[in-house]
C-alpha cells in the first residue's frame, strides 16, 4: 500500500501524460474532448482527495505560518484551474489555436503546482510526519479515491 506521498506523486505521473496527451497536435478535436475530460476528472478526484485529507493532516492547526501559507497557496492554485482554466477550456472549441493555447495554459499551471508539491510540501510532510501517519494517510485517501471514481 502506497503512502499519502507515494499516492499523490503517482497521480501527478498520471497527470503529466494526460496534459501530455492533449497538447499532442495530431489530435482531433473529439480526441482532445475525451482527453480534456479525462483529465477534469482527475483532476477532480485528486484535487479532492488532497482537500479533504491530506493539505488538513499538513496543516493543522498547530502547523507553523509556512505549512499554512503552503496549504492556502496550494488550495488557490487548486481554484483557479477549476473555476477559471477548466471552464474556459470547456468553451472554446477543440479544434482550434485558442484551445492549444489554454491547454498548454492548463499543463503549465498544473506542472508548476505539481512541482512545488513535490519539491517543498511533499518533502516537509515526509520530514515532519511519520511513516505510519503517512500510510494511514495513503490508506485514506486511496479508498476515498475509489469512492470518487
């Protein structure tokens, strides 16, 4: 059973290759509309199950300011993919410029956060909770996960 951060750096994996995928020019139009839902729903599940479970166990109330400005600064670049990037996205047709150029919008954004997880929280969680708290964490949110899909 993987651990919370095992879990999560797996799905960015997952993440990069879908973004990937969708930015791969030889697309047609209803590729990338399959492409693009594919990973709204992804994102979706795994946006949730960070949210729900894992930024609340970083990030306690007994958390220092820097694991709380992480976790807000976290949750803010969650929102505007979804409530500005993703919608957008959804209404502009596949098959043109406009779409590419908010796709790659899109895979930019969420690298860059995926990154910063991976590079600074990521490795303060795994320095700041055990393994165990870790594995109970990843037992969470995998089940959580299967719940969502």
């Amino acid at each position: 059973m993987a651990n919370a951060v095992e879990l999560l750096v797996k799905d960015h994996e997952k993440m990069k290759t879908l973004l990937g995928d969708l930015l791969k020019s030889d697309k047609s139009a209803s590729e990338r509309t399959e492409l693009l839902g594919k990973v709204q729903k992804e994102l979706s599940v795994h946006t949730q199950i960070e949210e729900e479970i894992f930024y609340p166990a970083f990030a306690d109330e007994k958390s220092p300011a820097s694991k709380k400005k992480m976790y807000h600064e976290a949750k803010e670049e969650h929102r505007a993919v979804e409530k500005l990037v993703i919608p957008d996205l959804n209404d502009t047709a596949p098959s043109t410029m406009e779409f590419m150029g908010r796709a790659k919008v899109l895979k930019e954004l969420v690298e860059h956060h995926m990154e910063e997880e991976e590079e600074e929280m990521f490795k303060m969680a795994e320095e700041t909770m055990t393994e165990d708290q870790l594995k109970e964490l990843g037992q969470k949110m995998a089940a959580r996960k299967k719940e969502l899909q």
